[in-house]
C-alpha cells in the first residue's frame, strides 16, 4: 500500500472517531451537547475530508467502503445540524453503495432506513416509499427491533404527508409499541409526535396537546434539545389553530430559541415560518412577510423541498392579504409547482384556493374559476367539508359572471 494512500487511511479512521466522539458527546444531553457541537465545528473540515476520501476508494479498498459505510452513522443526528439536505443525502448513498460492495445486508437496511426520509423531504415520495418498505423487510427478517420501529415511524410520516392520517396512526401506533417495549425512550418520543401531528391533520386537537406534552415531557428528561424544540413548535402549532396566539408566538421564540443554540437551520426555518403565520393573525404582516422571507431563504438553502413550497404559500398568502395579489399569484404559483412534485394534496388545495383569490383579484375572472375548479374537485375526492364552501364560492362567481357577460364586462381572457 503506498505511503500516501496509508496516511488518508489513517487521517479517515481518526476523524470517523473523532465524528463519533463528538455525537456520543452530543446525545450525553445538558451541557455536553454545546461541547460535542464544538468539537464537532473544531474537526468538521478534517471529517469531510476523510468521508470524501473513504467514498471515493470503497472499489479498491475494503478499509475504505467500511469507513464510508460507517461515516453518516458516526454522526448521526449531529449531521442534521450541519448539512444540507443533499449533502446528507450524498452521505448515505455513498454508504449504501460500500454497505453493498461488502455485502453487509444489516448496514444496507440501516442506510435503506435513514435514506428513505430524505427522499421524503426532497418530494420524491415513490423513491422513499420504496427504501421505507425494503428497509422494514430487512429489518423483520435480521428481528432487529429499533429498525422496525424507525422504519414503521418513517413509513407513517410518508403517508400522512400523502393526507392518509389513519395509515399514518397505524404505523406510528406499531412503532410505539415496539419502542416501549426496547424502553428506547428517545424514540418513543417522536412516536408520540408523530401520532401528535397526525391527530392534528384529522382535527382532534386534545388528542394531538396530550401526545406532544408526552414527547416533550420525555425530551427535557432527556436533556433533547432539538427534539425539545420540535415540539415546542408542534404544540404552537395547535395553539395558533386554537386561535391562542400569543401563546404560540411564546412557543416559537422558546424553539428558535434552542434552534439558534443550536445552529440548527432547518429546526431555525421551520421557526421562522411559523412565528410569521403567528404575527400574521395578530395583523402584523410586514414582521410576517420578513419572517417567511427568512424561512424561504433557509429552506432553499437546505433543499428542503417541503419546508420551501411551505413557504411560498404562506408568502403568497400574506401578500394577498396586504393587497398585492401580482405578488401572491407569483409566489403561490411557485408553490403550487412544488405541492404537485411532492403530491402534497392538502397542501395543494389550498394554494389553489389562494391563488384563485389573487386572480380573480388582478381580474383574471376565467383563470380563478378555473383554479377554484380544481380546488373543489381536489376537496371533493378528500371528502373534505370545506368543500362546501369552495362550491358556494364557485357558484356566486359564475353568477357574478353570467351577468357581466350578459351586459358586455367581461373580457375574454
């Protein structure tokens, strides 16, 4: 082996554990999780250097594909602090490729595991739907318990993204289980908020309070600061649709809070966005505006496609309530772009619905029915009851415009 490709062995090794100590540093909770994140910055350019030198060797050596297989696991969650989306992304697919160039079916259901929320968050549901199915069937042949779990949970977060709450309490359900069972209290947590935020998406808001007070209960025992934060967000959530708004704006601040501490941009986006939604209820749009403007910018950067059309939608909402509607047609078109490439049907309706507002607004009569149109149609296939009100909505504006058709004041677009 020649001497050069023996010291970047031996510079990979040593900050592949370097990258685990901070991480075992960081889940220690309190105080150790500022001292693991320090470490971690202190050796971040070393690490990315010796995961780029393991990926690019697993053909030729054994040592090398071990490495970059064990190089995302290493860090685990501190590397959702400190990389984009692609970045991780790249990660895991180099490791699933070493974990089968060395044929470690076990190492292979872990990275099938974690790659499938990725695709998840970038909208190709297909693709994560498939690593969440495979990794569950490898996991269930090896009886590895917490696999199971995780890719239980991660299945239930796909499937409520696809607007079906009742698959996704199933699967959340099995998970939680399981995990009391291993008394894995961490993941028995995000089991809790995620059957939260399910319960929420059917409206059963005392279900969805009492399942995040659980998770966050579990967290500050812990001493989870980025779980702690992401259920501080989920239950301002629930406070701003209960129309308590102060009290979810406090809920934010406490989790951009810990998000800030924590350089964590997607725990810091996702903050951000819902403390503008909260100063926009309380009639303070410009403080809104800047604040989705802040979420927008951080989602692009991270490639969080969801967390992005999230975004524009809310922009273009609020611009249509500050009367701009040019403004509000540009950004929820955008959106719009985003909600059918992640299939987010829900979500899609009701930029639809904003965007029929905004043009029926700039006068585009025959565009915002057509718009309406599909908004009706899409709450219709949901059985959902604001259906009702989208069809009044539709059946006055084909009204209004019958009439200015008969007297010659529509124009034809």
């Amino acid at each position: 082996m020649p001497s050069v490709h023996r010291a970047c062995l031996r510079h990979a090794v040593h900050y592949a554990k370097a990258l685990r100590a901070a991480r075992e540093l960081y889940d220690q909770g309190g105080n150790n999780i500022a001292s693991g994140l320090v470490q971690l910055d202190a050796d971040w350019a070393n690490i990315q250097m010796g995961q780029n030198w393991a990926a690019a060797n697993i053909e030729d050596d054994e040592m090398a594909a071990t490495l970059c297989s064990n190089y995302p696991d290493s860090g685990l969650r501190l590397l959702t602090l400190r990389q984009p989306l692609r970045e991780r992304l790249r990660w895991r697919e180099g490791a699933l490729a070493a974990a089968r160039r060395l044929n470690d079916e076990s190492a292979v259901a872990v990275h099938l595991g974690n790659l499938g929320p990725l695709y998840d968050e970038l909208g190709d549901v297909p693709r994560a739907l498939e690593y969440h199915h495979l990794a569950l069937e490898l996991f269930r042949a090896r009886g590895y318990w917490r696999g199971e779990s995780r890719a239980l949970g991660n299945l239930g977060n796909t499937y409520l993204n696809l607007n079906d709450a009742l698959r996704a309490i199933s699967f959340h359900e099995q998970a939680l289980t399981i995990e009391r069972e291993l008394n894995d209290l961490r993941g028995e947590a995000e089991s809790l908020g995620n059957l939260g935020l399910a319960h929420a998406h059917l409206g059963e808001m005392e279900k969805a309070i009492t399942y995040f007070e659980s998770a966050l209960q579990i967290q500050r025992e812990l001493g989870d600061q980025r779980g702690t934060s992401r259920s501080l967000g989920n239950m301002g959530n629930i406070m701003a649709r209960l129309g308590k708004t102060e009290r979810a704006i406090e809920m934010h601040e406490q989790q951009l809070a810990i998000a800030i501490d924590l350089r964590d941009r997607q725990g810091q986006a996702d903050a951000r966005g819902a403390l503008g939604l909260a100063y926009r209820r309380i009639g303070e749009l410009s403080r809104a505006l800047t604040l989705l403007h802040e979420a927008l910018r951080l989602h692009q950067n991270l490639g969080d496609r969801r967390g992005e059309g999230r975004s524009l939608a809310n922009l273009g909402s609020v611009y249509l309530e500050h009367s701009e509607p040019q403004k509000a047609v540009e950004y929820l078109n955008q959106s719009l772009a985003i909600k059918l490439e992640t299939q987010e049907r829900r979500a899609e309706a009701k930029v639809l619905w904003d965007l029929a507002l905004a043009q029926r607004k700039l006068g585009e009569s025959v565009r915002a029915t057509e718009q309406l149109q599909r908004t009706l149609e899409i709450y219709q296939q949901m059985d959902n009851s604001f259906a009702v009100e989208v069809r009044e909505l539709l059946e006055a504006w084909q009204t209004e415009d019958n009439a200015r058709w008969a007297s010659g004041n529509l124009d034809i677009q």
